[in-house]
C-alpha cells in the first residue's frame, strides 16, 4: 500500500473512533435522561414527598424501596402516606409498617386516608406519626380470622377420594378434604391469637392507648372516619389543608409542593435494560459485558421500577378480619 494509502486508513481510523466516542456518551446521554425521567420532576427541590398505598397489600419490595427513597432523600421535607386498601398480606403490611416507622424516625410521616384503610391498610395507617381521614373513610377491622375450604362433601358426589400419608397428624392441617380435628383446630387459633396480639399491641403502641382500650376496638368492627376520630383510630378529619397544617406544627414549609413518588412499571425497565447493552455494542464496538456492565451502573438500581390481613376479600387463609 502506498503513502497516500496509509494516510487515508489512519484518517478513517481517527473518524470513525470520533464518531464511536460521539455515540457512546449520547447513548450515556440517554440513559441518564431515563433515569431522570424516571423519578418526579421536582424532587431535586425541596417538597412533600406523598406515596399511594391501594389496592391488595402485597410483599411489593419496589415499593418498600420506594418508602426508603423518600426517607433518604434529603429533598423531601415529609412523606404524606394516601392509602386507600381493604388491606392484603399480613407480611406485606408488617413490611411496610417497619419502612414508615423507620422513615419516621427522621422526618415528618402522615397518612392521608381516603375510601378505606382496613385491616393491613389501618396497620399501615397506624405507622405515621398522624392519621387524617375524611368523614365518610373507612377504618378499623382490628383482628384475626382463618378461613379455609371444605369441599369434602362436593368430591363425595362426584365420586373423588383423596387418600394421603403424612409424617404427623397435624401436617397440612386444616385439609379442605375432611373435618380438622380439635388438635389442628386448636392449633390454628393459637396461631390466630398471636397474630391477634401482636396487632393489638402493634396499635396501642403507635397510637398511644391502653391495651385495654384497644381491644375494645379489635372486634373486627370497621368505623367512619367520625367514628374512628372519636374513638382514637384517627387524629384528624379533612384533606390537603389538614396535611399542610399538620406539617406546619412540624415545622415543614407548608408552601411546599406535593410531590407523588411512584413505582415504575417494569415493563419500561425490562426493555432497556435488555436492549441496551446490544445497541450500545453495535454502535460503538464495545463488547457486551461492558456495554452491559454501563446499564448496571449504580449497582442494577438505574431504574425505580411488598397470612392475609384483609377486610372482606375473597379466598382461604388467614386474615385480619
């Protein structure tokens, strides 16, 4: 090859390294963009931080990661807790009971009850330093129920036998196949009652009562939110003005923005995060571990992607009833 060559192929070299640079910090670019977006636009000022609580009460740790967030974050003044749930798992509920308790620790927590915080959803309640409800809000159903299916007599009719050999009686008791015996029975409630008390004694606790005056709510009984301001389940009736005055008392800047913190959908992060090494490689030649490597920055957190305690909801198990 000739001088003239030689130039040309260095020149080309030097282009195309160029424009590999070029790529890889847009591609950078556009993954801190995500992340941004990803995360409410404001909570790089000062604000009130509010997290939503709905629907069945699962061991969802995204949003158990997200409760942390907003106790670290040194940008949100309080967190403002809205729950609307006829509560969900019992584990479910005590994980987030420990995470708000904790975020109480160092800054203003308080629950914004709208249609109904019952069972697991009043244990998440019960976790804020302040409970405002609306008149008409549910709240209560304190207390324990198993339930679980008999279906003995239904396989009877249409003639099928479950046989089974088990290492002790009480092995998967109660069975949905025959009758519990007293022993199983009576192990069931004494699950039932610890489960009870530690509840029990959950709520005198964060709300300041006697044991006794507890239990003289934890019939499973549910209440208004007028009911429940009477009896001491609830500290205040109202909404946003209530929260912002509360917070005043606080010594929270009660001009500040509400701000809501959401779970991300996994979809959105599944997709990039599995088509981003290969189009960082094929733009700029760098290998897939590393390229792969560039998406997991921050340790795999680039992205914001938790018994039955429950108030009428269907199926077997245990439940707060």
């Amino acid at each position: 090859m000739d001088s003239q060559g030689l130039i040309d192929r260095r020149r080309l070299r030097r282009k195309l390294g160029f424009w590999r640079i070029a790529t890889l910090v847009t591609v950078l670019a556009l993954v801190a963009g995500l992340v941004a977006s990803n995360l409410p636009k404001t909570t790089r000022t000062d604000h009130i931080a509010r997290i939503t609580v709905s629907g069945l009460i699962q061991d969802d740790e995204r949003l158990v990661d997200l409760i942390k967030a907003a106790g670290e974050s040194a940008f949100a003044k309080a967190l403002v807790v809205s729950i609307s749930t006829p509560g969900g798992t019992t584990y479910g509920g005590e994980r987030l009971h420990k995470a708000l308790v904790e975020v109480g620790k160092v800054k203003p927590v308080v629950a914004e009850v709208r249609t109904l915080a019952a069972s697991a959803g009043y244990m998440i309640a019960a976790s804020t330093d302040h409970i405002i409800a609306g008149e008409s809000s549910i709240v209560g159903s304190i207390g324990v129920i198993f339930q679980y299916v008999q279906a003995g007599e239904l396989l009877d009719k249409i003639g099928v036998r479950v046989d089974e050999i088990k290492s002790a009686p009480l092995k998967a008791e109660p069975s949905p196949f025959h009758e519990a015996n007293p022993e199983a029975k009576a192990m069931i409630r004494s699950m039932v009652l610890d489960s009870f008390d530690w509840f029990v004694d959950l709520v005198a606790d964060r709300r300041k009562m006697d044991r006794a005056q507890v239990l003289a709510l934890a019939d499973g009984s549910i209440f208004t939110g007028r009911q429940g301001l009477a009896n001491g389940l609830v500290d205040e009736l109202g909404g946003e003005n209530e929260i912002r005055a509360y917070l005043k008392t606080r010594d929270i800047d009660s001009d500040l923005d509400i701000i809501d913190w959401e779970v991300q959908t996994e979809a959105r992060g599944i997709l990039f995060s599995q088509a981003a090494p290969a189009l960082i490689e094929y733009l700029t030649g760098l290998p897939s571990d590393v390229s792969g490597k560039l998406i997991r920055l921050g340790d795999g957190n680039l992205f914001l992607d938790g018994l039955l305690s429950v108030w009428q909801f269907g199926g077997d198990g245990t439940r707060d009833n």
